[in-house]
C-alpha cells in the first residue's frame, strides 16, 4: 500500500464543520483488510462510517478489516439478504454493526426498523451503500469511498463466493465529517 496521495482539509457543503479527508491507494484484497485494521483504531462507540462504491469495490472486504481491528465476534460477511449483522465484541470494545443499504431505497424512514439510532452510542455502525440514505443518524460521520475499473476485465475484491481472488488498485478517499473528526488527522491510514 502506498501512501496517502493528497491530505485537504475543507469545508462541506451540508456541513459548517470542517471535514478532514485523505486519500490511499490499495493494491490488493490483504491491503484493503489492512486498511479496514488501521481505520479500527479510529474508531469508538457512537461512530458511523459510510462505505460507498461500485460492486465488487472492496467495500466488506474493508469491513472485514474493520471487524478485526475491533475484536468483534463472527465472520463480517456481506449483509446484502438480511440487511444488517451485529458482530459484538469479544472483549471490551463496540459492538460492530454492519449494514448494507443497496436495496434500501427510502431512506432512513425505510430502515427505521433497524433502530441504527438505538444501536449507534454503543456501536460503531457500517452502511455500505448509505449516501444519501443515513447521514440524519449523525453530524459526525466518516464518508469512505473505494474507487476501481469497472467492466467485465474488472474483477471485485467482494466476489461472491467470498474468495479475495484480485490484486487490482483501488483509490479509497476517507473523509471525516463534522465535529467528532475536526482536527483528526487521517494520514497514518496510509
């Protein structure tokens, strides 16, 4: 994994609060588990992280990382059928909850039955898929996007069969939003 290609501090436009964003590259699926390992130890109860891209961009694959890095319980797998997994803590640490929002297309009413808002102070909640969806549940929120290629000559570092086949570059921006991450300095993720 290289390291960060730019670090920009700017203003949101949803949001007064600066955001603190950086920018890495990712060479393979190990490297996007270590990412999701790194970005654990950023994390505590109460925060929501935003996870958006293509298919097969790596999105639970980082998630998996993330789920490492926290000590929780289970395999992080894609919740693309149940929707959402909670993973507790093997140790003293936050719950990881992780959700995947693709075929969620009313917003946060149409998951109000997941009560992310009861789960959140305690937890550290996951959307895949959650632009646009899920930013009411916090002001504070860190938004990850994974770029890659896309086609058929494209495979993904999510294949179905749970296989971490792929060892193509992907450009992951991690953004801090709001108050919680004013100030915190995102590089060391590189």
């Amino acid at each position: 994994m290289s390291a960060p290609h730019d670090t920009a501090r700017h203003d949101t436009a949803a949001d007064a609060t600066p955001a603190t964003t950086t920018r890495i590259t990712v060479k393979s699926a190990e490297d996007m588990r270590g990412l999701g390992r790194r970005l654990a130890g950023f994390l505590r109860p109460g925060d929501l992280v935003l996870l958006t891209g293509e298919l097969g961009a790596g999105k639970t694959t980082l998630t998996r990382g993330l789920g490492e890095g926290l000590g929780v319980r289970g395999a992080v797998t894609s919740p693309t059928f149940v929707i959402a997994r909670v993973h507790p803590p093997l140790g003293g640490g936050p719950a990881l909850v992780h959700v995947d929002a693709y075929r969620l297309h009313g917003g946060l009413d149409e998951m109000e039955d997941l009560d992310l808002d009861v789960s959140l102070p305690e937890s550290v909640i996951v959307v895949e898929w959650g632009d646009g969806k899920v930013e009411e549940l916090s002001d504070d929120r860190l938004h990850v996007v994974i770029e890659r290629a896309v086609g058929a000559d494209a495979p993904g570092l999510d294949a179905l069969d749970g296989a971490e086949e792929v060892d193509d570059e992907r450009g992951v921006t991690v953004t801090g939003v709001g108050a919680r991450w004013a100030g915190v300095d995102l590089t060391p993720l590189g």
